[in-house]
C-alpha cells in the first residue's frame, strides 16, 4: 500500500513539474508564424537549435546553428541586446533553449510555431 502512496506521488509531482514548465515557456517564449517569424528574423539573431546533421540536411537561409546540446557552452555567441529567433525541428527543444537563454538575461525569445517542418520559405542544403 505504501508503494502505491510512493508511486502516486511521483506521478503527480511530474505532473505538476511539466505543467510548470509549459507556462514557463509561454511566458518566457513567444511563438510566432512562419508570416511573423519571417518579417522579423532578419533584424535579429537566427538561431538553428537542432544538431549538425539536421542542420546540414536543410535549414532556415541565413540561420546558425547552435544545437542545444552545445548551448551551454556557445551561450556567449548570442548577444542579448538583439531580439533572438529560434527554431527547432517542431517546437520543443527550443522551449529549453529559450529557457537557459532566460536564465542567463537573454529576455526577447521567440520561436517559429511548428517548427522548421512547418517552415514554407527558402532553405539552404549543405
């Protein structure tokens, strides 16, 4: 019966720790479509979340490619007086992007809804 209580428990503590995290991402990150995500990228710094090799098979033209696997060590790269706009293959590793960017005082977070497979516009192939 106590192993019941235990597992009850956890159940509801992670329950409450991703309920947590996804209205720390809406708050801190601000989903835009590809029409607004495309009026406004060129004037901010275009970030490409996802690793080399889904990079290299094709990415947003003008994009770099910081993978969040490296984030932590490349944070220095993005300057937080400029807007940063980011995406990732749908949505979700730039919601951990956005939130080690937060942490470190990077404040104007946006990210193309849907993800590059959602993305219409040019694309560059290595």
């Amino acid at each position: 019966m106590e192993s019941l209580y235990f597992l009850i428990a956890v159940v509801v503590a992670i329950i409450l720790y991703s309920t947590y995290t996804y209205f720390r991402q809406k708050r801190i990150l601000k989903p835009l479509t590809e029409e607004e995500f495309r009026s406004g990228y060129r004037k901010a710094q275009l970030i490409d979340i996802r690793e080399q090799r889904e990079f290299d098979a094709g990415h947003v033209l003008g994009a770099r490619n910081i993978p969040l696997s490296q984030l932590k060590m490349r944070i220095g790269e993005i300057r937080s007086d400029k807007p940063v706009y980011m995406y990732c293959q749908n949505g979700m590793r730039s919601g951990r992007a956005a939130q080690m960017l937060f942490k470190k005082g990077i404040k104007d977070l946006y990210q193309l809804k849907g993800g590059f497979k959602k993305w219409a516009g040019k694309i560059k192939k290595k």
